[in-house]
C-alpha cells in the first residue's frame, strides 16, 4: 500500500519557516517530512548515506543541516548510532490515533524505536488530549516489556519514564478539565496519573486511593466556601481517573487566585463552579502578555543578529579574492573542522551560516567595518 504524508499549506506563512529558515532549509525539512522512511510517529531509521542520495547532496552537507536542524532550529534529533531520526513536532500536525488500523500501525512503529529516548520526546510532544493519553499507555507498556529483558544486558538502557511530562497548567487551553473523554478506556489509566508514572502502582490501588483523594478535594471546596454538591462530586471523580491529587488542587487554587482578582467577577464560587462544569477556565492574560512580549523581544533580538550577519557576509565577499581566501583559511583553522572546505564547495550557503560569527570577528580584528 502507497504511503502518504501531509503538509499543510500553512507550512509557507509560517512566520519562523518565512524568516528563519534559508532555500536550503526548507527545502531539507520537506524533505525530513516526506522521504519513504517517515513513519506515523515521525521517528525512523534513515542513514546520511541515503539522505546525501535523495537529495544529491554530499555526506558532508547533510551533516551540516543534521546539525543545523538539532542545534539551531531545534527540530529534530538524530542518533548516529542507531541511525535513528526524530521530528520534534511531528505529534502536533500529522499525529493522530485514528481508527485501529492507524493504532495497530503506532504500536508496531513503537516496538521498533531503537533510541527508547525518542519515545519520551514523541510523549512530550503530543498535545493534551486523548492522542497523549494513548501514545503515553502505548509507550508505558511497551517499557513494561523492555524491563523484563533489560537485566539480561548490562548494555540495554531503558527509557526514563520519570522524564515525562507531568499534567501542567495550560493557560492558553479553552477545555482544560475535560480529560475522560479519549475514546479509548485504557487510554484514562494512564493520562499523566503521577502514581502509575513515578510508582508503578496497580490500576486497582489507584481507583481504591481516588476516594480519599476526593475526601481532600471535597475539604479544600470547603475550606474556600465553595459548595460542594452532587455535581461537583461526579465531576471531580471523572478527573481523579486521569490526574494526581497534587495537580487537581493546584490546578483549582491558581483558577480560584485568578477569579479573586478579576474585579468584575462578583461571585467567584459560582464562577468556578461554572468553570468546572462546563470544562473551561479562566486565562490569566497579564502572564500571556508577559510571555508574547519576552518572546518577541528574543525574536527581534535574533532578526537584529541575522541581518547584522547577512551584512558581514555581504562585506566580506566584497573584499578582493585573495583576502577572502586568507580569512576563510584562518576561520576554518580556527574552527578545526576539516569538512568545513568541503562543504563550502557543495552548499555555500550553509557554509556561510556555519562561519558567519567567526568571520564577523575576525573581520572585527582587522578593523573591516560592515
């Protein structure tokens, strides 16, 4: 059967696509999302040899933009040991569970992830939604199977299931209580419950622990005067089934700090409980303004560095040819990166990108202004 994989159309307004990625770039990572060795889970085994092949790019070039894409973009990784490759945001375009054909396929794609390390950056990639739940169940038992045999080689090192992401306060999520509606029921026994995740404990000591939680839950309503009815007792077990205690009542308390100091909420109780009921939340807009305007100022702070780079790029390869030559020989030197040459002659371009910061200083030094 034909393999297909999508792209949105959004891929080319993407604001970061538009301004921080190159021809070269683009063009790399449609290719990382589109090779006949992507998977469902966007982790899979592919050698440079066979990229360098596709592409009709040099061994070199492709390690460039392997490195280029992990340490600058931040959108993949690659094990050069197993010779495994992971799209870090692969889980929030083209992952979903679908029906059980596309689940039957996950859990074999699964099984067969080299670097159980992925498996845990795949988790934490995944939106907060059923899709975690069951990707989380998938790779929790999965470990399961892999610790039985890991005392048999004291070189196998199983993935670290401590390291996923805990439930955490989204505050930008419009339904973030509602958590027991993934589709698939052992999806519920896994969603982030710090208990199964840390300790490893039976599915039936945790729905024996959910009543005492929920006696804890019921005297925090009471100690902030909030009702406590039928309603809200139904509602708060559906959420034990997927959280930890921990999380439920840190997670109403900043929702109650943050009606508390809305001066137009009149009734705090009645709107938390509304919150409650219908799955919502109340957004704390100054700590998003913080955030956009601190990512902004990073954005406008690194635009200031690529221009200020396109320009010492520009001067320097208006200098005469003999002189470019004796700094491009000093900075490759210097660097102490013999492919640096090589790569030069496949893709300039990225050459560039790689020395434009030891070329801008070496052009400072003597005194070249651009």
């Amino acid at each position: 059967m034909a393999k297909f994989r999508q792209i949105q159309t959004s891929f080319w307004s993407n604001t970061y696509i538009q301004e921080e990625m190159t021809a070269e770039d683009k063009y790399f990572y449609l290719y990382l999302m589109t090779n006949e060795f992507t998977t469902q889970i966007g982790i899979y085994s592919i050698t440079k040899k066979q990229m360098a092949f596709d592409l009709g790019y040099s061994m070199e070039s492709v390690t460039a933009l392997l490195q280029r894409f992990e340490t600058y973009h931040k959108l993949i990784k690659y094990d050069v040991e197993s010779r495994e490759i992971i799209l870090l945001k692969w889980a929030e375009n083209n992952l979903n569970i679908g029906g059980k054909p596309v689940q039957d396929l996950i859990k074999k794609e699964i099984k067969q992830v080299k670097n159980k390390d992925f498996l845990a950056l795949m988790y934490s990639s995944c939106p907060e939604n059923s899709l975690k739940n069951f990707i989380g169940l998938l790779i929790y038992k999965n470990n399961d199977s892999y610790n039985e045999t890991a005392n048999e080689s004291s070189d196998v090192s199983s993935i670290n299931l401590s390291n996923f992401e805990k439930n955490k306060k989204t505050n930008n999520s419009n339904n973030f209580y509602e958590s027991s509606n993934a589709p698939l029921n052992e999806a519920v026994a896994i969603n982030n419950k710090e208990e199964i995740i840390n300790n490893n404990h039976d599915h039936n000591n945790i729905n024996n622990n959910i009543y005492g939680d929920l006696k804890k839950i019921k005297q925090w309503f009471v100690d902030n005067g909030i009702d406590f009815s039928k309603k809200h007792e139904t509602k708060v077990l559906e959420l034990l089934k997927n959280n930890s205690l921990g999380f439920i009542l840190k997670t109403f308390q900043d929702q109650l700090d943050i009606l508390k100091n809305k001066s137009d909420v009149k009734n705090v109780a009645a709107v938390f409980s509304t919150h409650l009921f219908k799955g919502t939340t109340e957004v704390n807009t100054k700590d998003i303004e913080k955030r956009e305007a601190e990512q902004e100022k990073i954005k406008n702070e690194k635009r200031k560095e690529y221009i200020n780079n396109d320009k010492a790029i520009e001067v320097f390869k208006n200098l005469p040819a003999e002189q470019q030559l004796e700094i491009e020989n000093e900075v490759i030197e210097k660097m102490n990166n013999p492919m640096l040459k090589e790569i030069k002659r496949n893709a300039e371009n990225v050459f560039y990108l790689m020395v434009s910061k030891e070329l801008k200083e070496k052009m400072f030094k003597l005194g070249i202004k651009f």
